[in-house]
C-alpha cells in the first residue's frame, strides 16, 4: 500500500499507512530522533535569540533534520517585526548552507516573505504551508518556483478552483495541529481534483523524494 505523506505536523498522529514529519519548534520542543523539520517560529522567538540560533544550527544539521523550518513571518504575532525579519534571513541562510528545504510559515506577510526570500538569494526548495488562500496568490507562489502545502482549510471548499488547477507536481498535504486524518485531506483533493486516490499518492511521494531528498522505507 502506498503511503500518505503528512509533511508538516505538531502532534504525531495514530494514522496508519501514513509518514509523518513531525515539526519541532527549536528552543520549544525537544529534538526529536525521527524525520522532522526544525526552526524558529516566529511566535517563538527568545530573549537569547543568538543561543537559540546556535542551538537551531547543531539540530539542523543532523540527519533527520530533513527541512527548515517552520520559520517566516507573521504580522498577527507580538514578536518584533525587525526582529522576525532577522531570524528569518538567518534560517533562509542556513537552509541555503545545509541544502535543505524551508517550510514557510506566513500571516498576512506573503509579499514581505517573497521579498525576504529573494534577497537573501534562496536556493533550496520552498514549501509555504497551510495555505489558505485564493488561486491568485497560489499562482504567484508557484510562478516563482516555490511549493505549496495544503491543510484541513481545503474542505470548507473555498480553494477548489485552485485545486482544479494546481500543478500537481507542486503540493504537499499536512495536518499541522489538526487531529485530521491526513487521508480525509487527500480524499477532498482527489474529489474536488477528479483524479484517482493512488495517482495522487504517486505523485505525492515522487514530490516528497525530489524535495526532501528522503526515500520512504515502509
Ligand atoms: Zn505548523
């Protein structure tokens, strides 16, 4: 059976048949010795920035480090927005450093993100997740090569047109801090998408391997 592959969560799931990359808030959360991204969330960032970015670099560079991240910015958050823009150019740097990818976290923030990206010269994929949003900015993310994540938002149904549409060479699927089955994600998509559940997986997987550089052994 092929499996389902949940790029970005908070909570490992009981989910069977399904790869999980769990997200560890560096400075947060313990490092975990699973595949995981790791990062500074910008609600998460400390008093001792300097420390928590040496911490971030150790942690990164293991093994099962596979992405950066979730990292970005965020206008709703209380962290200094000087602040923010600093510790996310220093992950863009370290993830160019490393060659992994970077998981994007972005509140009312995409062109400021886009512009941080392209002047810090990113060189490694880009995956914005949880997007939540209209095709419009959908397709300016994908126009500039970066990678979208798509998470329980889809099944209230207000993105089916950029579902339609999407390059599917180009999605990931996550639960992030939902307790949803990340296949009922999938499902939706398949739906909305009219393709067949295991092209999908297919896809998916093949995606998974170019991006994250990381073979599923089940
Ligand atoms: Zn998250």
């Amino acid at each position: 059976m092929l499996p389902y592959i949940d790029i970005h969560n908070h909570r490992l799931q009981e989910a069977p048949n399904s790869f999980q990359l769990l997200n560890c808030i560096s400075g947060k959360e313990n490092f975990p010795e699973i595949p995981c991204s790791v990062g500074i969330h910008p609600w998460y960032v400390l008093e001792d920035v300097n420390a928590q970015y040496e911490t971030l670099k150790l942690q990164a560079s293991k093994e099962n480090a596979l992405a950066i991240g979730e990292c970005g910015l965020d206008k709703l958050t209380e962290t200094n927005w000087q602040l923010q823009i600093e510790i996310f150019e220093k992950q863009i740097q370290l993830a160019n450093e490393l060659q992994k990818p970077l998981i994007i976290h972005s509140v009312k923030a995409y062109q400021e993100v886009f512009a941080t990206l392209r002047e810090q010269k990113v060189t490694v994929p880009v995956i914005f997740h949880g997007f939540n949003k209209k095709a419009e900015l959908g397709n300016s993310i994908l126009l500039q090569g970066y990678y979208i994540s798509f998470g329980t938002s889809i099944l209230q149904g207000n993105q089916d047109d950029f579902i339609q549409s999407v390059d599917l060479e180009k999605i990931f699927f996550e639960t992030d801090d939902k307790s949803t089955n990340v296949v009922d994600i999938y499902s939706y998509f398949c739906s909305v998408r009219k393709i067949r559940m295991s092209a999908l997986q297919e896809q998916i997987i093949q995606n998974f391997k170019k991006i994250f550089r990381y073979t599923i052994v089940e």
